[in-house]
C-alpha cells in the first residue's frame, strides 16, 4: 500500500515532534462529529489510504500520523451540515498531550519534501488470527483510546493495536464491494472502533463519543 505523506518536524512545549501528514489522494474521505457516535465515510480509494495510514501507525512508535480530513473532498451521502473533525493516529510510546496539538499544528508550515510511504499489506494479521480472548485478561492494553482536541479526533494504542484495527478497516477495500455485491439487500457496509481501556470498555473523555462508525461510501 502506497501512501503520499510530508514530513514535518515541529518544536512545541519543550519538545519535538514528528508529524506526518497524509496528502490528499484521489480518495474521497470525512471524520464527521455525531452526539453518539463518529461517523467515517471513505470510498474505496479512501478506505484504501486509511489502511495505509493505519498500517503507518503501527510502524511509526515516534511520530504522529495526521490525516487533514476536514480539507478533503467528502463522499456520497455525506451529511453536509455536520461538523468535521481530523484524524491523528499515534502511539502511547509517544506519550503526546492532544492539549498541545493546536499549536503544533500551527506550526507544521510546508514541512520537507514530499515522501512516498510503502506499507504492506502483510502488516495486518487475518481476522481469525486476531487473539480477541486476550481482551479479559487483566493487563491487556491493545486497544485504542479516543480523545479529542482542536476539531481532531486522536486515536492512540500500541502497534498491535493498529494491526488489529487495521484488519478491519483494510476491509472496507478489500471486501465491501463483493459483500454489498452478494447481498443487494444488505444497505450498507461498516466496522465499528471502540474506546477502550484497561479489560473493558471505558468511558472516553467528556464530550467525546466512543464508538467510530467507519462506513464504506461507493462512488457515485
């Protein structure tokens, strides 16, 4: 899978901070802000870039993976009205305040010059080798934390976590189409991310929802 990224290094609060922001591709991708839910819709081509930054994400322990989805193009059957939102990716090694991100992103300007990532698609186990038991264990913390800031979604977790994730929203390329193809009945295709904490669902912080209903938007 092929990415088209920049690469930014920004000094912030006392610190450095790798940003590698995702360049609009021919995709059409939105992060849409709901009272209950986030709502994800990406085409094909969209789906295809959010693989490839998921799968960034869980190769990139020192850097933040920023996705400016509020500047893209919006696909079909996207609600216009609703407030859009971008997406960081990151990981807890990181240990990045989403509190200092306003200013970070203030200061990315134009970054270096502009890099072609190539992430396998091997990066993402198969659904039936996903250990999802390991969840009711205690100490287990392979899930993503969702958080908010300066109209950005961040999702933050360990590599593993990304990998598991991302073999479920590298299906909205690889299988949304023959699935909606096989059951015409079935109105639409979608996975559901969950914040997590600890061995259970926890709560995300006040005001944002924790579920990221990511839906596949054919090109119309």
């Amino acid at each position: 899978m092929k990415l088209r990224t920049t690469v930014h290094r920004v000094r912030a609060g006392g610190g450095e901070y790798r940003v590698i922001t995702v360049d609009p591709g021919k995709g059409r991708a939105v992060l849409l802000d709901g009272e209950w839910w986030l709502h994800l819709l990406a085409d094909r081509a969209g789906a295809r870039d959010l693989a490839a930054a998921w799968a960034l994400a869980a190769r990139s322990p020192r850097s933040l993976i920023h996705l400016p989805l509020r500047a893209g193009t919006a696909p079909a059957g996207a609600d216009e009205d609703a407030v859009r939102l971008d997406l960081v990716l990151l990981q807890h090694s990181l240990a990045f305040p989403p509190s200092r991100w306003k200013e970070v992103r203030s200061r990315l300007g134009r970054g270096g010059v502009p890099h072609t990532a190539d992430v396998p698609e091997s990066d993402f186990p198969a659904e039936d080798a996903i250990d999802f038991a390991s969840h009711r264990f205690a100490g287990w913390r392979d899930g993503l934390h969702f958080a908010g800031a300066a109209r950005t979604l961040f999702l933050t977790g360990t590599a593993d976590a990304f990998r598991w994730s991302g073999t479920r929203i590298s299906s909205l390329n690889t299988e949304a189409e023959t699935e909606l193809a096989r059951w015409p009945s079935r109105s639409h295709y979608c996975v559901t991310l969950t914040h997590e904490t600890g061995t259970r669902t926890g709560r995300p912080p006040k005001g944002v929802p924790g579920q990221l209903h990511v839906e596949y938007a054919p090109g119309r």
